[in-house]
C-alpha cells in the first residue's frame, strides 16, 4: 500500500487517504451575505465523489469585516450552521472528511470600510489604511473565532483550520514586518504570538476535535519572520495541542516568489522534524509520485493539493492510476472506474 493511499488518524477521526482539497477561496457566495450558492454544493461534494480524504472548504470569515471581499464565505452567525449542515452531510456520505478554514482577513480585506489590523500600515498603495485594532477589538476577534468554532462543531464538521497564514490578520500580528504595536499583542516574538494563542486557546474550549493551522513558513523579506521565529511559533502551537501545521508561505507583505513543484515542503520537512508535529505540505503538488515521495520520506503527514483538484476532481483516482494503486469508486461509478 502506498503510504498517499494509507488512512490517518487524528485523535479519534480516521481520513481514508492523505490526500486533502487545500482551502480556496471561490468567491462565489451571495454577495454581502456570505451564504452558500449551488455551486459550493457541486464544487465541494464533487471532490468527495472524487475521493479525496478531507475536503477544507475555503477561507471563512469569522466577522464581517473580516471578510476580503464581498463574495466571501461567512461563519459569524449561528444562521450559517443550516447551510453547512447539509453540505457537510453530502460530503460525508461519499466517505470524504470535512474541515473549515476559520479566517479574518485584517488589512487585506477589499470592502468599502478600511479593514482591522495590529498597526496601521497597508498591505501597500492599493490597500486602505487599516484601523489599528483596540483590546477590545482583539477580544471581539478572539471571541468570533470561538463562536465560529461552536458553530463548525454544531455544523458536523471534523476539523477546524486557523488561517494564520498569507499575510492576513493573524499572519500579521505574528509578523514584525507588519506588526508596530508597543502593548503586549507586538514587539517581541513572544508578543507576537499571543493573539494566536489566545485564538487556539478560546476554539479548543469550545472545539475538541482536530485542530490544524496554517502558517506562512517563510515571509520572503530580510526582516520578517526568520525559520527560528517559525519554529518558535510551531513550538508554541504543538505546547497548546495543536493537531498539525499547515505549511503554506508569503503574502504578508508584497514580495516575489520563485515557486517550483514542492517549492514550500523543505519548511514544511524542518517543522515536521524540529517540532516532533504534524505537519501537510502544499504548494505545486501535482502528482502521485511527488505526493508519495514526500510521505514517504517523512516530509509530511498528507498533502493538500489547491489548483490540480480545481482542475481535476478526480485527481486522487489519477494518483492511484499513476503509483498502480487500487482505489474504492464511488458506487455509482464502478462501472467506468477501472
Ligand atoms: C483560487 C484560489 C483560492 C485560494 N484561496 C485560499 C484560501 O481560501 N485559503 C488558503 O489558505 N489558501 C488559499 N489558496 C492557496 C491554496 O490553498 C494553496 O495553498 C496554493 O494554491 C498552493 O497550492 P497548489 O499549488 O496545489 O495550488 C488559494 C489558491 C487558489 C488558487
């Protein structure tokens, strides 16, 4: 058995395979609302049929003004459980896992009102100055991911991601480059990374199941976040009992990256190593045998797979095919599933 096609167990929830539907953002909900269309129902049961083992629906967020933009996703009233429910039953019922990405996207949200952030710096010239965010603000925040958290949990779904990467509004606490502030939410990494622990802390008492985060392993800037201060912050995660990291980079600030297949799965190997966590590797994963060679070499424990399953929903069956290994059809396609 290939160790891509090996079930993984997460305290008591079992995934059939590694192979997880990376978070991404369809901006496809009704405008303003942040409520799901048909095409969520198609789009994400479709990759279940399709036989991934997690499907990680896309960036969710937690308040409204942490939304990037009007086509957003929204999990910040209970009124969104009804909507997930029901996906989260069609998913389950092709044998696929579900998880949610919790997120708030801080100074990169693109709607009418500036956004929220630790300082007020934009992301650069096409960006509003963000509002520096008060205690209170922080609270609220903190309090919205833990009542976005209940809600993942009355909606059934298995895990909970915190998006704490791509420059957005965690990312951007934990990020000198962009965070100034002189209280105890900045200055010093340790600072830095309390509004994602007071985050995790408040989800884990209203959430038990698995919790993962992503991160941005590397800021791509002289002055960001070194590998050091990464692993400080996976240390931290793995003391709060954090399930894994998800190794995703970039994006805090502007910044060009050379990207090649596997281009974030070195970090993502030294987490894995250094921190004794789980971790999944993303990022131009595009076949079996790359996937394969990074579980087995014990890189990562799955891989999360965004523009190849946009293209292919079936790209776990082409995986299979490639590394000569059976996979379960769905029932109602055994008949063109050789
Ligand atoms: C259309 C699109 C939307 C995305 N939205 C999100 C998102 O909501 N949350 C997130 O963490 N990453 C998001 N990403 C990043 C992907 O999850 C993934 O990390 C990235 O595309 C690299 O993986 P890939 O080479 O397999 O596509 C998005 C990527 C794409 C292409």
């Amino acid at each position: 058995m290939t160790k891509l096609f090996s079930p993984f167990n997460l305290k008591e929830l079992t995934l059939k395979n590694r192979i997880v539907m990376s978070s991404m953002c369809m901006y496809s909900s009704v405008e303003e609302t942040g409520h799901m269309t048909p095409f969520h129902f198609s789009h994400y049961i479709s990759r279940a049929v399709g036989q991934v083992g997690l499907v990680m629906t896309e960036a969710t967020a937690v308040q409204p003004e942490g939304r990037i933009s009007a086509q957003d996703l929204g999990i910040w009233d209970d009124e969104f459980i009804q909507g997930f429910t029901e996906l989260n039953e069609q998913i389950h019922a092709y044998g696929a896992k579900s998880g949610i990405q919790l997120a708030h996207a801080g100074r990169k949200a693109e709607l009418e009102s500036p956004g929220y952030a630790p300082s007020t710096l934009a992301f650069n010239e096409s960006f509003k100055e963000p509002i520096a965010m008060s205690t209170a603000d922080i609270l609220n925040t903190i309090q919205a991911f833990a009542d976005a958290a209940r809600r993942a949990k009355k909606a059934n779904f298995d895990i909970v991601e915190i998006h704490a990467a791509h420059g957005y509004l965690i990312n951007q606490f934990l990020s000198p480059l962009s965070n100034k502030r002189s209280d105890q939410y900045g200055g010093t990494r340790e600072n830095r990374y309390r509004l994602l622990s007071e985050i995790i802390s408040a989800v884990k008492k209203v959430w038990d199941g698995p919790l993962f985060v992503r991160i941005s392993t590397d800021e791509y800037h002289e002055l960001g976040n070194k590998i050091e201060d990464i692993l400080y912050f996976t240390k931290q995660m793995k003391d709060q009992a954090v399930d894994l990291i998800d190794c995703s980079s970039g994006g805090v600030v502007p910044a060009s990256i050379s990207t090649y297949p596997g281009y974030q799965v070195k970090r993502c190997e030294i987490i894995k190593q250094s921190t004794m966590i789980a971790t999944g590797a993303v990022g131009l994963i595009t076949t079996g045998i790359q996937a394969e060679e990074i579980l087995q070499n014990n890189r990562a424990d799955l891989v999360f797979i965004g523009r190849a399953l946009l293209i292919n929903p079936y790209w776990a069956k082409m995986a299979a095919d490639e590394l000569r290994q059976s996979l379960e059809a769905p029932t109602q396609y055994k008949r063109g599933w050789h």
